[in-house]
C-alpha cells in the first residue's frame, strides 16, 4: 500500500443525510395488511455516518451535505454536531424536505425493502462543492457517496486531485454505484457489498462465495482502486491491494439492525488509513465496528471509540 504524507489530519466527507425510519417485523410479512413491527427512528444518510463514527473515533471531520428548512433538518444537524462533526458549511434549502430513507427487516433483522427519498441531493451541486473549495485545501482525505449528482461528484473528484487528496468512495446502493465507475482509477478505497461490486465490475456473487469475492476485489484493484473491500454481509469481507489480500469473517453476534453497520465499518478503515494503521489491522477494525452497528438498535453506535473496536476484537 503507498504511503502519503497526510498536510492534515481532517477528513472531508460529501454526500447526504437522512432521518431513517426502521421497522422490525415481528413474523412472517403479511401482504395487503398492517403488520406488528418494532420500529425506531435514527439519523442518517452514507455521508453523515461516516461522519459521526468518524468523529466518535476522535477523527477531525467537516461535513459537506444539504438539509431541509424543517424540524427534521434542525434535529439531524443538531445531533450531528453534537456527535463532533463541523456542520458549519452543511447547505439549507426550503426547494425539498430533508432526506429521508425507510427500511423493513424481517423478524431475524435481515432488511427485506429500503425505500430512500432523496430529492434534496440533487440541490448539492458542483457549484455548492466548487464553493467549499477551501475544505479541500485544509483535508487530508476525501470521502465521497454516490447520492452526489454526477456533476457534483465530477467536481469533487477534480477538487481532491487539485490537492492531491485521496478520496475514499461509497457506491451506497446498487441503483447509484455506476456513477463511480468513471472514477475507480482515482480512487483510494472502496467497499461495495456484493450488489453494488456486480455493478462495479460485472461480476455477480452469492455472499457465501468468498473465492469470487476476493476475485472481485482484485478486479477493482486492477480497474485502478488502491484498496478495494467487498462486504459480504455475515460472511464477513474480503479486501486486496496491489500487495495484499486477505478475508476476516464477520464476529458472530446478534443483529438489532442492519443499517448503518456498512459505513461503520468504512469509517473505521478510513480512520486507521489517516493513523498510519496496517491495511490487514484496518480490516479488523471495520469488522469490529459493524458488529457494534450491527447490535446497536439505531444507524450509528453512540459509544463507539477506538478502545471498544479492539476490545470488540479481543473478545
């Protein structure tokens, strides 16, 4: 893996926030009917997570995002903020609501439906990006999700190169993780689940089918990704590098809630990149990091810091 000298110890991240809606089913989905249901309310958004866990892990952190002017805006900013997050260049707008995703688990926590309203995203434009060019100059790393327009996305990527940061990329869905293919070769880390690394690569895979995951981690590495994870959900993840590869099954624990548990463990990775940290010790950090997510009833695990991630480990 290349070694850089970080000129700053703040990561930039882009891309959105949400109020998430999640709901547990109690049995078996009932069509056409109401159906019982544990459900809970968290913020959220790719972006914003990583954000928080990243700023929950001490990581100096600036968030470029969009809200609405409504509660719901008012609440995900205040919370994220208080998280540790400079929100100061977060943009309002009254043209959309603040972004909002829905989720159905099935009784074992498996998500069976994810619905995302995110119309307010197409309000963060190059422009807005372009605006914010001083948060580039003062970063350390990039991170980016593929919510952002594609202009804006384009900018972004322009804007990092400018300064020579590495950017980090999150394909966030299946529907949008073809927006980063133009991108691969500038990018430093990656981390698809099986569905978005099919759109990526066209390599399609059971999670169970760990050879074809490490292939596929290797074919991002080979289509310009320095560091490419593929996330298998309770198979755990396989990683490569130009140097190295390897896979770290996922800890076996109980699952409140499935949402969120992908951009811990991205945040936890980028976190040990920014500490100088050994790519196969950062794999086990982000493990460490979703299972937390994984138990935590909410989209990001509020006591999260780096002495419960290697405790987590040494269980």
């Amino acid at each position: 893996m290349k070694s850089r000298k970080k000129k700053s110890e703040k990561v930039l991240v882009i891309g959105g926030s949400t109020l998430d809606v999640v709901g547990r089913l109690e049995s078996d989905l009932q069509m056409v009917t109401s159906n019982p249901a544990n459900i809970r309310t968290s913020f959220g958004g790719v972006a914003r997570n990583v954000a928080e866990n990243l700023a929950r892990l001490g990581q100096p952190v600036s968030l470029l995002s969009v809200i609405g002017k409504d509660r719901i805006g008012d609440d995900v900013l205040a919370h994220t903020r208080q998280a540790g997050v400079d929100v100061s260049a977060v943009y309002t707008t009254d043209k959309f609501p603040t972004g909002f995703y829905m989720g159905v688990l099935n009784e074992h926590g498996v998500r069976q439906f994810g619905f995302a309203d995110m119309r307010i995203l197409d309000e963060l434009t190059e422009t807005y990006i372009a605006y914010n060019e001083a948060l580039f100059e003062k970063a350390g790393l990039v991170f980016v999700d593929a919510n952002l327009p594609e202009a804006a996305l384009e900018t972004a990527f322009k804007l990092a190169q400018k300064y020579k940061l590495p950017v980090c990329a999150d394909p966030t869905s299946g529907s949008l993780a073809g927006r980063l293919i133009p991108y691969l070769r500038h990018t430093r880390l990656i981390a698809p689940n099986r569905i978005e690394a099919g759109i990526l690569t066209g390599q399609h895979f059971e999670n169970s089918n760990r050879d074809a995951a490490m292939e596929c981690a290797r074919t991002l590495v080979n289509l310009g990704v320095e560091i490419a994870f593929v996330t298998l959900a309770e198979f755990g993840v396989c990683y490569a590098t130009s140097e190295t590869s390897g896979h770290i099954p996922a800890i076996r624990t109980n699952v409140a809630d499935p949402t969120g548990a992908g951009d811990a463990l991205v945040a936890a990775v980028i976190y040990a990149l920014m500490n100088d940290i050994e790519i196969d010790d950062a794999a086990r950090l982000g493990i460490s990091a979703a299972t937390l997510a994984l138990r935590y009833p909410g989209t990001v695990y509020p006591e999260l810091s780096l002495e419960k991630l290697y405790n987590e480990l040494a269980v």
